[in-house]
C-alpha cells in the first residue's frame, strides 16, 4: 500500500508486526546484558518517542529511568549536518549505565554529538539501541549496540520518523518510492 505525505510518494517498508517482534527481541537481549542492573534510558527526541514506549516495556532490568532529550539535524529529507540543541541532559548521570534509545543512525553526527557530551558527565556505560541503522551512511565506528533492522540508505517515514514533521503516527515504516 502506497501513502502519499506532502508531495512525496511512500511504499510500505517494514510492518508494525517485524517491528513489535524485533523490539521484543532487544526487550529481551537488553535485559540480559543488564540483568539486576539499574538502566537510565535516553529517548532522542522527536523521532524516538515511539520506538522508546515500545521497547522500555520490553526491557526488565532491577530499575528504568526514562528521559528525553530534543537535537535535530534534518531538515525535509536530508541531514544538514549541523547539530541543534533543543532540549538537553536534566540530570546527574555520574556512574549509571545510559541506553541511548533512537528510532534512526544514519552519518551518525546526532549521535557522535551525544557520545560526546555524555563522556563528560562520567556515566558507567553508554550503550546505543535503534530502531533502524544505515550503514551506507554511517560515518564514524563507534559501536551501535542494539540495532532492529539494518537499512539502506533510502528515506524512510512512520513509526516516530516524519517528513517535515509529518508521518510520525504512521504504525509501519515507508520508504520513499
């Protein structure tokens, strides 16, 4: 089924059922790897807010702190490569273990961008879970530790990812046709 948002054209890429089935995947290796450990989960705004009720209720760890933080880099369908800092850390995260949640990893520079100002808040660990991640356009090698899907390099929407803010509601992930 295709939809069309704005002026753009999106064919159906990934179902809300691979997706509910994958998030219970990480739920449960999540939980594992932090088995009776406390976890702050990092939701990156605005595109993780689904991805991050989804998965945080997959995860069973001994205690979950959620919280949100808002950067951006793209504007319409393409990175400007410059990172914006609209909502930021609100709290002390000296030695906790961090599981940055992202509904996306593309080139990587919003989360290059984080990495960096978490290291000076000295957390235990830093971990990164996405949704989906685009190695084609990935520019650096830190490691993503949780990944749903590996993707290519093509614009996606839906499930939390818009276009100029549209599509967010969408319970699949399109990609443009």
């Amino acid at each position: 089924m295709a939809i069309k948002i704005k002026d753009k054209e999106f064919e159906v890429f990934i179902s809300k059922d691979q997706i509910r089935k994958r998030l219970k995947e990480l739920g449960i290796q999540i939980s594992k790897d932090f088995d009776g450990q406390n976890l702050v989960l990092i939701g990156v705004l605005n595109g993780s807010f689904i991805v991050m009720a989804d998965l945080c209720r997959e995860i069973k760890v001994a205690s979950q702190e959620i919280k949100f933080l808002k950067i951006s880099s793209y504007s319409g369908t393409h990175s400007t490569g410059v990172i914006k800092e609209e909502m930021g850390f609100s709290s002390d995260l000296k030695g906790k273990n961090i599981l940055i949640v992202e509904d996306i990893v593309d080139t990587g520079e919003s989360m290059n961008y984080l990495l960096g100002k978490l290291k000076g808040l000295s957390p235990a660990s830093v971990s990164i879970a996405t949704l989906l991640y685009k190695p084609e356009a990935f520019r650096y090698n830190y490691p993503i530790h949780y990944v749903g899907f590996e993707i290519p390099n093509k614009f996606v929407v839906g499930y939390g990812l818009d276009y100029d803010g549209m599509g967010r509601e969408l319970p699949d992930i399109y990609q443009l046709a």
